[in-house]
C-alpha cells in the first residue's frame, strides 16, 4: 500500500482535518529578560495515528483536538487569505550580502524579529558575520515564514529544512496559546478544494478569530487566548 503524503484539509466552519501520520508536538517560547524571544522547548509529544482533527474554532475542550465546539459556537471560519505566492507578495529589502523579504500578513507575533534593533536593519550590515548570522537565525525561528533571508549570490533562500511535522506553539511571555505550526511542506487544502502554496513553514489560526484565514495573524496575543486542554 502506498504511503499517504501528509495533509491537512480546512473544513468549511470546521476543523483542520490531518492525515497522513504527521507527528504533532508542542513546543514554548524561551525568551530572555527583555522579553525577546530566543527558541523553542519542546514540551510535549502527543501520541497520534494516521489522521486528527485539529480544533481552529478555539472552543474545544480537549484542545488541540476537535471536540464539536465549532458547531455550537457558531465559529464562522470563512477563508480571507489571498492565493497568490508568497514572494509576489512579499516586500524585499536589499542587503549586502543577504537579502530580506517579509510578508506581514503572515505575522504570528513570535517576537524572534525584535532582538538587535529588528531584522529589518540588519541586511545592510550582512557584509559583517555577526549579523548575516543573527539575520538568518531570526528569520529561520520564524514560525509562519514572514520573514525569509535570501543569499544574493545564489538567488536561494536560506531556510532550515524541516521534516513534515506540527507544533502546538505556547507563549508564556504573551500569556497566551500561539499557532498551529505547519513545517516540513505539508500540502494544505482550502474548504473548496483549492491549495495554498507549499511551504516549508507556515503558522495556522488555532485561537479562531484572525482576520488572515486560515492563516495566523497574531490576534491570539490580543485576545490571550487559552486552549483548553
């Protein structure tokens, strides 16, 4: 029997549908004394088979997983996020050495971007290592892939590769429960049948109420939202 790639399916005002045995984990914030946050402890591995369904109303009880909460709540989970490819709607900014681009649409309020007086005047110093390297590193701790890093030489990105994998973000800094985060180019469906584009990282709403559908937005630090587990 062939080997079910892994996917997830939005269903229309209900859940993200996972299938195809991808691990789920989660994972919280370390951040230092100034509030900067600096990586990630995994916290936790859930035991999971071939396929969940993942709650993004924010409603259920037994967070992360669909509990029906979405049909008594009356979550509208209409999809607003635009189709096209991340880098035509991303903005560059030119380095030395290294490039950035960001799509703020896609900020999931992770805060990896803020250290070092914030990844957006970091390019032009990209001819100095210390800050290609704290460039590439806060741009690959990014969670939803807003930020990317480009080596202008080659053209290529500059991202760690992941395998196909979930991750429960939490946010003790925030006081809240962040995103789902999608890594290892894990195809997602939309409600219609249409895809968004693959890619290696991504950041889906899990709290209910982004403006940027399915996609996070950073709205769970400003509701402090809670799963309930």
């Amino acid at each position: 029997m062939a080997k079910i790639k892994p996917r997830i399916k939005i269903t229309e005002d209900g859940p993200y549908i996972v299938t195809g045995g991808v691990p789920l984990y989660e994972h919280t914030i370390v951040y230092d004394k100034d509030g900067y946050s600096k990586g990630y402890k995994e916290t936790k591995k859930y035991g999971v088979g071939g396929s969940y369904s993942l709650c993004r109303c924010g409603a259920s009880k037994n967070a992360p997983f669909c509990d029906g909460s979405h049909t008594t709540v009356g979550f509208n989970g209409k999809e607003t996020a635009r189709r096209e490819s991340y880098v035509s709607c991303a903005e560059r900014t030119e380095g030395k050495e290294l490039d950035l681009t960001d799509y703020t649409d896609l900020c999931a309020y992770a805060r990896f971007c803020d250290s070092c007086g914030g990844a957006w005047g970091l390019p032009e110093k990209t001819n100095k290592k210390e800050y290609r390297n704290e460039l590439i590193r806060q741009c690959n701790v990014c969670p939803s892939g807003r930020l990317v890093v480009w080596d202008k030489k080659s053209g290529r990105a500059i991202e760690e590769k992941f395998k196909a994998s979930i991750v429960l973000i939490e946010d003790p800094w925030a006081k809240c429960s962040g995103p789902i985060w999608v890594r290892g180019g894990i195809a997602i469906e939309s409600a219609n049948g249409e895809e968004y584009e693959v890619r290696n990282r991504v950041t889906l709403c899990r709290c209910g109420k982004s403006h940027n559908k399915p996609f996070c937005d950073g709205t769970h630090a400003a509701i402090k939202f809670r799963a309930k587990k």
